[in-house]
C-alpha cells in the first residue's frame, strides 16, 4: 500500500514573518468642563421671554420692535440689535424648541470644548446666523436658533476630528448628528415653501451652522493620547491646541464679523 506523505523541508535561513501587532482597547478618563454657562443661557433666554410673555400685545409689539433684528434699523448703526435678538422668543413653541436643543446640544459642547470656548462659539457663532439673515432676509427675526446651529455644528466638527479616539460610538454619533442637522435643514426649507403657517429664517440657521464649524475647526480641543504612568490606564488625554493660538483666532474672526457688520450696513 502506497501513502502520500509531506517530505520534510530543509532548515530556511531566512527569519519567520512578524506577528502582526496585537490592537489593545483602554479606556481612558477624561476631564470635561462643567455645562454652567449652557445654564446661565438658559436662564437668561427663559426670563427674557416671561418678561416679554407678561407685556401687554401692544408692549410686546414695541418690545420687539425695540430689539429684533430689523434691518432698516441696523443700516442706520443699530448694529446690537445682532446681538440682542439671539435672546428673543416670540411664543412658547419657539422658546420650548430651542430651550430644549441649548439644554442637549449645550451641555454636550460645553463640556467637551470648555466653557471659554463654548462661549466664544455660541456668541460669535450666533453673531454669524444673525449677520447672515441680515444680508440675506430682509424680514425680521428673533430666536437663538443661529448660535445653536453654530453649537449643532461645532459638536459635529468635534466628533468628525476625533473619530479614531472615541471609536465605534463617536463615529455612531456623528452620523446621526448629520442625520439630525439635515432633518432640520430640511424643515426650514420646507417652512420656506408657505407649506407651514410659521416662517424659519434659513439665512440665520446656515449662517450660525457655518460660523460653528468654523471656529470649532480652528479653536477647537485636539485632544491627543499620552502615556502617563500615573494614570490607571497608562494613558492620558491632553489639549493640543493651545490658548495662544485658538484666542489669536478668536479675536480675528470676531474681527473680521465687525468687519462685515459695517460693510453690510453701509450697503
């Protein structure tokens, strides 16, 4: 009976092929800020619109009147009114809207960017929606939504640059925070159409959202890993970013926002 058999193979010289390197999850801490501005934000826009909701209709009319963004107002050097109708609510439903989105969207941000930067991103990134429908809306217009566009926005950003840090999860909640922003998009170009009997000011919605990726892109955390003996996991997260340089931004895009102020004003 005949077998079929392996002969033997020589001794190689040659060295064996490495092991391809074994991936290792940790987890890592790390340190967020406190959401105490989101807070105070909230405070804030909630007393305004009490204080607005008690006016008798007529009061309220000049109240809004006083403050919204209006542009023929601006045109003449009323540029804060920008500014002031980021704080303005015109019922219940819109206060509950965007109340609701600062509480989620806020916190999230806050303590991810840090206070400072969080604020420089909700004002500035606000700012932004409100210069926009300026440009672009010739109605008036109230309501928080452009700064919490520009938070919606920043969150992305985040999430988009730290992917491979958060994993699976962040990657997860990048895409429905897209989903999210394209539903709302979506909305207030249907709100556009008259299909609604309220009207969305797309201007202050794209405006914000472009001003928070902008500036989250730039002054934002870039949190890296570094090994750190006196953590239990080996590693620690630190801020690559410094304040030097996210402030030194800072102040030129707020620059450049005056800028664009007095050139629109002047038209």
């Amino acid at each position: 009976m005949r077998h079929l058999f392996q002969p033997p193979q020589p001794p190689s010289d040659s060295p064996e092929p490495p092991h391809p390197p074994t991936v290792r999850r940790v987890a890592v801490r790390m340190t967020v800020a406190e959401p105490r501005l989101t807070y105070v934000l909230l405070g804030v826009i909630v007393l305004i619109f009490l204080y607005f909701f008690s006016l008798p209709t007529r009061e309220q009319i000049v109240f809004l009147t006083d403050w919204a963004k209006i542009n023929e107002p601006i045109h003449h050097g009323e540029y804060y009114r920008l500014f002031t109708s980021m704080f303005l609510h015109l019922n219940l439903t819109h206060i509950i809207f965007n109340g609701y989105a600062l509480f989620v969207l806020g916190r999230d941000v806050e303590a991810l960017f840090g206070t400072p930067r969080f604020a420089i991103i909700y004002l500035l990134g606000g700012l932004s929606g409100s210069l926009a429908s300026f440009i672009f809306t010739d109605a008036p217009s109230v309501g928080a939504s452009g700064a919490i566009f520009a938070i919606f926005g920043a969150e992305m950003v985040y999430f988009y640059q730290h992917r491979e840090l958060h994993g699976t999860a962040g990657r997860q909640h990048l895409t429905h925070l897209v989903i999210l922003m394209l539903i709302n998009l979506g909305l207030g170009f249907f709100a556009s159409t008259g299909a609604t009997s309220f009207r969305i000011d797309n201007a202050g919605h794209i405006g914000g959202l472009v001003g928070g990726v902008v500036l989250a892109w730039f002054i934002g955390p870039a949190y890296r890993l570094q090994r750190d003996p006196t953590a239990e996991s080996g590693f620690s997260v630190v801020d690559k970013n410094p304040v030097e340089r996210w402030a030194l931004v800072s102040v030129a895009y707020a620059a450049g926002l005056a800028a664009l102020m007095v050139y629109g004003g002047a038209m």
